[in-house]
C-alpha cells in the first residue's frame, strides 16, 4: 500500500529533524536553538523581536519565551526591552552564540546540497514550488 502524501512529508520532516538535532547536541543545542541562531544571524545588528521569532517559526508567543530564556541562559542571546516601546522584547546575539554561526550555516547548506543533489535545476525550483503549494493550503485549513 502506497503512503499518503501527508505521511510522507511527516515522515521526512521528522528524519530531517533527527538529522538537525543530532548535528546540534554536541554544541549543547537544540536543532530549533539552531534554526534561531542562523535566522539571528541574517538579521540586521543580529538583532529581533520576539514577534520576529514567533513569526518565522510560526510558534507560540509562551513557547518562544521559554526557547529565549533558555537560549539566555546558556549565554548565546541577550534579552532586554525595545529602544521605543518598552512592552516588546529585543533579542541579540552574544559572542558565543556568534561563534556558532559558521558551523550553523555550513551544516544547513551541506545539508540543503544533499537533499537537492539527485534533482536538476528544473526540478529543484518545482520541487520548491510544491512545498510552498503544501505548507500555503495546509495553513487554510
């Protein structure tokens, strides 16, 4: 029996996931720790918002306050209140979590290399185009 596409796509996104995580442990990270660390990196000033976090990641504004403070605590980010509107939390990069960027970065893009090497270009770009597609429709659900 042929797996649905849903169970398939769950199937791999988790495999991913493992993959992640397994690269990010020795670092005393977790693979979302990671993802931050390399979205953080492209920002301006390696500066955000915690909406800024809770939009990229499409997760909770409680869940995105526990992944900061813990984050804070192991010293890779600074937290403290926005310049102009005291209410809303900036968040910044240390020295240490700096450090990690290049070995963040190189692992994504070795890994991006990997899952696209077997695809040529025309198929790289539909196969992009149906994950969009995906992630779009199961949003309106």
């Amino acid at each position: 029996m042929q797996k649905n596409i849903g169970q398939l796509l769950k199937e791999a996104a988790r495999a991913l996931n493992h993959s992640i995580d397994r690269f990010a442990a020795p670092y005393g990270l977790t693979g979302n720790q990671m993802s931050l660390i390399d979205f953080m990196s492209r920002q301006p000033n390696m500066t955000c918002s915690q909406q800024q976090v809770e939009h990229e990641f499409n997760i909770k504004r409680s869940t995105t306050t526990v992944m900061l403070q813990r984050m804070a605590a192991k010293g890779l980010l600074d937290q403290h209140p926005n310049a102009t509107d005291g209410r809303k939390k900036e968040v910044t990069l240390t020295a240490k979590g700096q450090g990690l960027i290049v070995p963040v970065r190189s692992f994504i893009q070795e890994k991006d290399q990997r899952l696209l090497e077997d695809l040529n270009p025309t198929e790289i770009q539909a196969f992009r185009r149906i994950l969009v597609m995906i992630k779009e429709e199961a949003e309106h659900d």
